[in-house]
C-alpha cells in the first residue's frame, strides 16, 4: 500500500484554510507605508480621522485580520514549544558546546521546523536583536 496518497482529512483542511488566508492577504492592500504617514496625523483624543479607498478585498482581509493574527500567533507559539533544543546526551569533545536535538522531532539543532520560522520572519519582520 503506498502511504503517498493517504492525507489526513483534517491537515487538507488546515491547508485549504491556511491557503484561503494566504490569498486573501496578497489580494487587499498593504498599509505599512500609509501607516507611516498616517501617524503624524494622530489627533488630541489618539485617533487618525481618515478617508480612504478600500476594495471589497481589503474589507475582507481586514475584518478577520485580528482573529486570524492571533490564530497564527498562537501556532506560533505552541510550535516553538515543541520544537526546542534538548542536549543530544552523545559524547562530545567540546563540553561547552554539546550536540543538540530538536525535543520534538529529534533532527539536529536547528531543526527544519525551527529553520522554517526563522526563515520566515527574517524576510517579513524585523526581529528584536538577542541581548
């Protein structure tokens, strides 16, 4: 029996969804650079009066846009929970420095799931520097 063809009707949902969302933000608008703009018009009572154009699309996006980043957030987190170093307990010449594996799936510190986030948020985010 070939396990090629078998998908977990669950994980194809998820997918569907995550491909869903992922189209609906590259079809609305980004706002980073109006953003910028728009901050120095902050009035006394903290808000920005405002008239703008907005497609059917940027509508959509932005009325799940909240939920759906703290969805992605929350996965986020749950994933960097399971994927994390673990000291490989082999033997090792350099003590300071012990050969590490990823807790979750035993691959090699960093794992591809680990190296996957990573990848990411370096070409859409700015991430804090370590101290």
């Amino acid at each position: 029996m070939n396990d090629d063809h078998l998908e977990d009707p669950l994980r194809l949902r998820l997918r569907e969804h995550l491909e869903v969302l992922r189209l609906r933000a590259e079809k609305s608008a980004s706002w980073r650079e109006e953003t910028r703009r728009l901050r120095s018009l902050v009035n006394l009572e903290g808000f920005v009066p405002i008239r703008t154009r907005l497609s059917s699309e940027d509508l959509d996006f932005l009325a799940d846009a909240r939920d759906d980043l703290l969805t992605f957030a929350q996965l986020g987190l749950r994933l960097l929970d399971l994927h994390q170093p673990r000291d490989a307990g082999g033997i090792t010449s350099d003590t300071a420095h012990p050969i590490l594996r990823c807790r979750s799936c035993m691959w090699r510190w960093p794992c591809p799931t680990f190296r996957a986030f990573t990848d990411s948020f370096e070409e859409t985010s700015d991430l804090p520097e370590s101290a």
